[in-house]
C-alpha cells in the first residue's frame, strides 16, 4: 500500500469545505499538500493551520479557469517539491434553475470550471506523473454525475461529463502506472450550497412557467439535510484513493449515496424519474406559485 508520508498532492478548490477538510487530513498524514483557491486570505490561513500542527503545506493562489494559473500553480508546486504525486480535481460550483431560461454564458461557465479547467491542469500534470512512473488523478464528481435531476440539469451534466472523462483517463493513463479514481459525494454540507444559491438567484427568483416548482424543490432539500453528510466523509475518501494499492474506480460517501447509487443501477429509468419528480415537484402540470429561492442538492 503506497504511503501517504511524502506523497505531494495539489488540492484545488482548497480553501472551504471538502477541498479544505481534504488539504488537513492529507497533511496529518504526512503529505505535503499544495492548496490552491482563489481566496488568498483562507489560503494562508489554512497554511498557517497545517505548519503549526507540524505538516507541510503550500498555498498558491490562482483562478482555476486561467490558464497561465493553472500552469502557474503546476510549476510551483515542481518548484518546491520536485514532483507531484496526486492531483485533487475538486474546484467547482453549480448552476440552478430550468434549462430552457439559465443564460447560455452562464452554462458555459460551470462547464469551463467544472470540466474544461480540470482537463486544462491534468493535462500539464499528467506529463510530470507519466515521467514519474506513476501517480494519482482524484476526480471530485457527485451523486449528480450519475442522477441527473430537474432544475439542476446544468450542473449534473458537468458532472457527467466527468464521470465519462474520467473513466476514459483511466485507461488512458493506465499503461503508464497513473491511477484515475473518482469520487462522488452525496448530500454534503459545504459552502458550496450557498455559493450555487447565489450564482443562481437571478434565474430562480425570475418569474417564470417554473416559479411554482421551487417551493417543492426546496422542501424536498430540508429533508435531505437531514441526511447530510460531513466534508470529512469525503476526505476520507480522497485519502483511501492516495493510499490504496488497488483503489477502487469510485467511491461514494456517506451511506445515502451509496443507496441512491445503488437504485439507478438496480431500478429502471422510469421509476428513477417517478421518484425524482415526487421530491422535486415536478409533474406534468405546473402548480402556481411565486418564485422561492432555488434549493440544493448533492455536491
């Protein structure tokens, strides 16, 4: 089983939630973790954090969707560790709302965080591994990325889009010791649910022949906080696939993922969608309503 201790992984989307639960519980292990945000002030102050519980860490600020960032935060990282271990893809958001009023440009953006940039870094990263003789591409899906739900078919698609990425990495990279691993959360309470909140008000909050679904939307999500998990289910995870001689091609946390997983690959599509509609409210007739604010749903 290969040693965390000395390992050096890059984290993106380090500086709340998963990316940053992920950054602690890899530094205790003995990483040295490069973690990347675009916040420089929760960079340094998480740096700050792992140096004084005794663990080795960089904080390189830098925009995921810039490529000379991107490149930036690869060279450091070489800079100051002479190689890369593993890459931690976990640096996204979502979009919200129907997909017949969500602004193409706003579309485009999610895909270009959630998909493009994170084929823009392995690609300048998968050289360095591949001259290594190995290495590790953690791949941050979703439940999303596998279930696709309404009013939130702009963001699940990124993240199938990812899963059919992944798995065509894996064996790419295979031949060359470099491991693809993705990892596909449920229900987790981050930042980032509020984050998708706010990128999507100005679709949720426009009246619309959808207005009336939101409300019903939204009840469905307070019963699935109930469930929620902790950014430290995933970190977890992401810890598993570092270290594992043979890690699995995905993991799932925590236990209603791996339940929700389990039913779309037992139950027909047809009841999938039944039972999708009935959390989200979506039936063939639109109730009337005013617009609420839109909901979230899996990481």
């Amino acid at each position: 089983m290969p040693e965390l201790e000395g390992q050096v992984v890059i984290v993106t989307g380090a500086s709340a939630g998963i990316g940053e639960e992920a950054a602690r519980r890899l530094a205790r292990g003995g990483a040295r973790v490069v973690i990347s945000a675009r916040r420089r002030d929760r960079l340094d102050s998480l740096e700050q954090e792992i140096r004084a519980a005794g663990g080795e860490a960089l904080a390189v600020a830098a925009d995921i969707t810039s490529a000379d960032d991107r490149a930036a935060l690869v060279d450091q990282t070489v800079s100051a560790f002479g190689r890369i271990d593993g890459l931690v893809n976990n640096a996204g958001y979502g979009v919200r709302g129907p997909i017949e009023i969500v602004p193409l440009e706003d579309i485009r953006r999610n895909f270009e965080t959630n998909v493009f940039s994170l084929i823009g870094l392995s690609q300048i990263v998968i050289p360095i591994m591949r001259n290594q003789g190995g290495g590790r591409i953690i791949n941050i899906s979703s439940v999303a990325g596998r279930i696709a739900r309404p009013l939130s078919s702009v963001y699940d698609s990124t993240k199938h889009a990812l899963e059919a990425l992944s798995d065509g990495m894996r064996g790419e990279l295979a031949p060359f010791g470099v491991k693809v691993v993705v990892i596909e959360p449920g229900f987790i309470l981050t930042e980032f649910l509020q984050v998708s909140t706010d990128v999507s008000r100005p679709v949720v909050e426009k009246e619309s022949p959808y207005s009336g679904f939101f409300a019903t939307f939204n009840r469905g999500t307070d019963r699935m906080r109930k469930m929620a998990g902790r950014p430290d289910d995933i970190a977890r995870l992401i810890e598993k696939a570092l270290t594992a001689h043979r890690p699995r091609i995905r993991y799932a946390a925590p236990a209603h993922a791996r339940i929700f997983l389990a039913f779309k690959r037992m139950l027909p599509d047809r009841v999938i969608d039944f039972v999708i509609s009935r959390q989200t409210g979506m039936r063939a007739a639109a109730p009337q309503g005013s617009a609420g604010q839109q909901a979230e749903g899996a990481r």
